[in-house]
C-alpha cells in the first residue's frame, strides 16, 4: 500500500490528469467519471475541514493555511484522485484526497493521504474512511 501510495497523487505537471476541458478526451473516457462531481466532493470536504478548525487545514498533528484544490482528477485502482496545497510555515504539504463512488452513483472522500512535503515524497495515510460493504473497488 505504502508504494502505491507515493506512485499515486497529483502530476504537477498533468501529464495524466482527466479535465472537462480536455480536447484529447474520448466520449468513452468522458462517460467513466465526472470530474465536475468528483471535484465538488473535494471542495466540499475541504470545505467542511476548514470549517471545524478556525479556517486551518488539519493533518495529524500539524495544521496550516489551505493554498488551493488542484484541477483535474486521475484514475487509479477504482479511485479518483486529486490533491489539494496546504502551507504550514516555509513548506508546502500536497495532500492527496481519494474519493471513491458507491454503487448509487454518489460520490465520496474516503482517504486522505499525505503525498509530499515540498518535493519530498512522505506517503502517510491521514485517515481512511471505512467502505461500506456493499461497495468495492
């Protein structure tokens, strides 16, 4: 798990990441997720983080300055995955937000995921949510 946690995350530079606005995108790649969505879920939950702790982005024991939600979301084994930029003092904190899509067709954040500390590869698992059973990967 560890591994295909660092393999995972946001491209900085796209290469890989789904948008709306994706000339290149097929009908058929289209149709497998909502990126709008999938998005708003993010938002949402960052939202409502922000909102339980006086407007600061809590990880574990650390908290700092939300920076902003990165556009774009990957595919990667039954996840959708995009991060969002946190600033604690000097260092930038990209942590990684898997949302997972129940069989209504309702989305969800169910891992959080620590990716980076500027451009060092960190990888710790911040909270994991539990699946219901009647969902899979």
């Amino acid at each position: 798990l560890a591994l295909a946690l660092l393999a995972c995350g946001c491209s900085k530079s796209g290469e890989s990441d789904k948008t709306g606005s994706d000339a290149t995108e097929t009908a058929a790649e289209a149709a497998a997720f909502d990126t709008e969505a999938i998005q708003a879920v993010m938002a949402d939950y960052v939202s409502a983080k922000l909102a339980g702790s006086d407007s600061l982005y809590v990880m574990g024991d650390k908290s700092g300055a939300y920076d902003k939600l990165h556009e774009g979301v990957k595919e990667m084994d039954g996840w959708f995955v995009s991060c969002v930029d946190v600033i604690v003092g000097d260092d930038v904190y990209d942590v990684d937000l898997y949302v997972m899509k129940h069989d209504d067709g309702s989305y969800m954040v169910g891992r959080e995921v620590l990716h980076r500390i500027n451009e060092e590869m960190v990888g710790t698992v911040l909270r994991e949510a539990a699946m219901p059973a009647s969902d899979s990967l």
